[in-house]
C-alpha cells in the first residue's frame, strides 16, 4: 500500500467535529443574554449607590440635640469647644488638690522666712515648678518678686525653660529652689545651673525624698560650689520629703 493511500485511510477514520449552524445560534444568544445580564446587575448597583443617601454629620431633619454626650459614630466624635490656655489653669488652679499644695508650699517657705534666709524682697527662681503651686505659695506669703520655669509654660505663674540650661545670668537670684531636683535626668548640671543663676552668699534649696543626714551631704556634693548648712525632714504636698540648704560661697 502506498503512503498516499495509507493517509487517505487514516484521515478518513479520524471523526469530524462540525458544529451545526443551529447550535451556534443558540450559543451565540445565550453568550448575548449572558453579557446582557451582566451589565444590567452592574448598572443597578452603580444607580443604588448612587440614590443611596450615606450618613453624613449633618442631620436630615432638624433637631435640638445635635451632640450626644458618647459618640455613637465617627461623626459624633465631634471636636470639643476650644479652651484657652488662661481659663484652663484658672480651672486648674480652683481645685481642692492644687490649692491643698500651695498651702503645704506656703508653710514649707514660712520656715525659710523663720530662719532668716527667705525676705520678702527676694528674688526667687523656682526651678520644675509645675502647674505654679510653689510660686502661687511663695506670694501668698508676702515674696513678689518668683521667676517660676517648667518644660511647659503655665502662665502667668510659670515660663518655659529647661532647668538644665536657664536663660538667666549668673548671679540674678538671692534664692534657689527645686521640689523636683531627684527627678532631674542629669542632676549635677541641674545643680549647676542653680547655682550659676544665684548670688555668692544665697541658698539654694532642694526638696528631695525622704533620706537620713549622710544621704542629704551626698546630694549636697552635687553642688560644687555651694556649703552644705542642712537638711531637715519635712512634710510636702502629703508626702515624707527631706529639705537640704546649701549656701553659694565660690562664684561662678
């Protein structure tokens, strides 16, 4: 047998796949009707999203209560009515706790006064004075002229400024005083800068916790140039607290 014949054979065994032009219609239609189907689904949902009314802070029909006292949405969680710096520290300086401090101050600087160290015509500088309890203390008794400094200013009581670096010049103060010299990140510069801003024959005072006599002089060595005149357990804002004096005699 031949090769020609051979292939005739062979192609003519091999099945045909014809597809009848009636089945092609009723491919074709139902390809239409699914194409059909699919844009009308996604033209539906693009018009209900945009009929859609979302909720919005504004309400659709009026009413007297705009604000709920907890936010039941993100636009509930409205920005409350802007408070002054000024208005907070009055509200501030009106409760019980701060003006339980100041008096617990005013009798801590009553005790300066009793051993002559504290005139009134001195001029103080109140280092990390808080919200301004110890200068608030230190007026009450009769001491005008405070410079109160904080890392956070509170007005009209306290200035901003880092107790490590006072925008003072030396010797401008007659007396010195921290509450919150054990909390200083570097102390011996702490200790410095009091110094430096106070005058050769002033103190400095420092509040520190509750500690025994040879504790106190370790935290009078802190003060190079000063001499350590003494240290006395004392009662403060509530708490155990030992008051250390050190008077300036090397100038800066």
């Amino acid at each position: 047998m031949s090769s020609s014949t051979a292939n005739r054979l062979t192609d003519e065994r091999r099945p045909t796949t014809t597809t009848s032009p009636r089945m092609e219609r009723h491919i074709r239609a139902f390809l239409n009707k699914l194409s059909y189907a699919s844009i009308t689904i996604a033209t539906l949902t693009l018009l209900l999203l945009f009929l859609h009314t979302p909720d919005t802070c504004l309400p659709s029909t009026p009413t007297s209560h705009l604000h709920h006292k907890f936010p039941k949405s993100t636009c509930d969680a409205t920005h409350r009515p802007f408070t002054s710096l000024h208005k907070r520290n009055r509200r501030l300086r009106s409760t019980k706790s701060f003006q339980s401090a100041v008096a617990s101050f005013a009798s801590l600087f009553t005790s300066l006064q009793n051993l002559t160290i504290l005139p009134n015509h001195s001029r103080v500088l109140c280092l990390s004075a808080g919200a301004g309890q110890p200068v608030l203390a230190l007026n009450q008794i009769g001491v005008d002229d405070v410079t109160g400094v904080e890392l956070v200013d509170s007005p009209p009581l306290v200035s901003r400024a880092d107790p490590h670096n006072l925008p003072f010049f030396d010797n401008v103060f007659d007396l010195g005083f921290s509450a919150h010299f054990d909390q200083a990140l570097f102390p011996s510069r702490y200790a410095a800068e009091m110094e430096r801003t106070v005058r050769v024959g002033g103190v400095c005072v420092v509040v520190v916790e509750e500690c025994g006599d040879g504790e106190a002089r370790e935290v009078a060595k802190l003060f190079g140039r000063s001499r350590f005149v003494g240290a006395k357990n004392v009662t403060l804002t509530g708490s155990r607290m030992t008051r250390i004096i050190m008077k300036i005699t090397v100038p800066p």
